[in-house]
C-alpha cells in the first residue's frame, strides 16, 4: 500500500486528455476491484474513451519520410485558434507506408521547387497507412492557408476525397492529432476547425470530406474566402 497515487493517475489527472478511470485500470490490479467498481470503472471507460483520446499518436519524423531542411522557418503564436483541413489530391492514396513516405517526398518537392516555399506546405499529414506525417509540425508558420498560416495547424489527408472520405484509420489518427495539440497547448481548447475552401477559392478538402468534417466537433460555419487572382 502506498499513500501516493499511482503515477498514471497523476498523469491522468494533470494533463486531462485521459481519465482517472484509465488511470485507475492500469494503476490497480484486476483483483483489487470489487464487482461493484468493476462496473463503475467500465460503465466510467465506456464514456471517456468515447469522450477524450488516450494519448499522441505516433508521428513519422521528418527524417524517416527523406525530408530535407526547411529553407527558412517561422515561429508561430501558440496554442492556434484554428485547424485547417486539407485533401492532398495529388499525390493520390498511398495505401503503404513506402508510398506515402514517397508521398510526402513529392509534395515537399512541389511545394519547395515549384511554388519556392520554404517547405512542405502542410503542418501534418495524414496516410492511407494510417500514420501522422510530420510536415512543418507544430509550433511553426505553414503555407496551406491565406491568412490563416500563422494562426492554424493545417492537416492534409492524402487522397482525392472529392467522392469519398478518407478510411476511418485516417479519420482517427487526424482526430487524435488534433486532440494531442490541444492537450500539449498547441491548439486552444475552444479551437475552430475548417475546410479550406471556407478560406480559399479551391475545391479542398473535396466534396465528400467537406461534408464530413462539418459534422466534427468545432467545425465553424466561417466564410473568410480569399478568390484566385
Ligand atoms: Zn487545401
């Protein structure tokens, strides 16, 4: 016995983004419980794993994808009042984790040698393999969004989602993400999150998607349309 909490209580406790109830699964053993708070404990899981993600998901480093250096980089205010949603278009699905490292490779190329950006545009991107890709991450200026790069973590999911949506894997790993940005302090609690085309003329994040993501928690009705000069 020990009068101090068990230290994933305490984790729980600080940080918010999980429960005392997981706390308390991983901190007592099975036979601790009486059947009573056995039933409590999972009536009490049910909710917030529903409610609140367990952690960060695993994000693919720069490095592992064959990133090069930014040119340049720039500082951004944190947390951001906005998430931006973005489809890739092309390149298209990657269904391995091969092609969408190459993917990523090919948008840093575009983005770096064809539109002379410092970098790949995008702050996260999203597979089909179901993995985060680190673009610029958090913490820095990005260039995916008029008016809106130094003020947002933009999230592309690569794919054309024009008549289809990206796999549920995606949709909980940019889902997780954007909960891990809250509860690291990147992203304000009270966040809003967008299509791009609320902000830009552009067909992004595609039909299919913009649909979807206006059921998300946060989604904002904004109009704030930059046209195509
Ligand atoms: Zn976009």
């Amino acid at each position: 016995m020990t009068s101090h909490r068990p230290a994933a209580v305490k984790r729980g406790l600080r940080d918010g983004s999980w429960s005392v109830a997981t706390g308390l699964r991983r901190a007592l053993p099975d036979t601790a419980m009486s059947p009573v708070l056995s039933v409590l404990l999972a009536a009490a899981l049910q909710f917030t794993n529903l409610a609140h993600p367990e952690q960060c998901p695993e994000v693919v480093p720069r490095a592992q994808w064959g990133a090069r250096p930014p040119t340049a980089r720039q500082d951004m205010p944190t947390p951001v009042p906005f998430v931006v949603i973005h489809h890739t278009y092309q390149p298209g699905f990657c269904a391995t984790s091969p092609d969408c490292e190459r993917a990523m490779r090919t948008m840093q190329d575009m983005h770096q040698f064809n539109n002379k950006w410092n970098d790949i545009g995008y702050n996260f991107v999203v597979g089909g393999d179901g993995k985060v890709y680190e673009g610029r991450g958090w913490g820095t200026v990005g260039a995916h969004a008029p008016n809106y790069n130094s003020r947002s973590i933009g999230i592309s999911f690569i794919g054309d989602y024009t008549s289809n949506v990206p796999t549920p894997a995606m949709l909980e790993a940019g889902r997780r993400l954007i909960q891990c940005g809250v509860a690291r302090g990147q992203i304000a609690p009270d966040y809003q999150l967008i299509g791009h085309r609320q902000v830009r003329e552009t067909d992004c994040p595609g039909d299919a998607f913009f649909a979807l993501i206006q059921n998300w928690p946060h989604w904002s009705p904004l109009r704030d349309i930059v046209p195509r000069t």
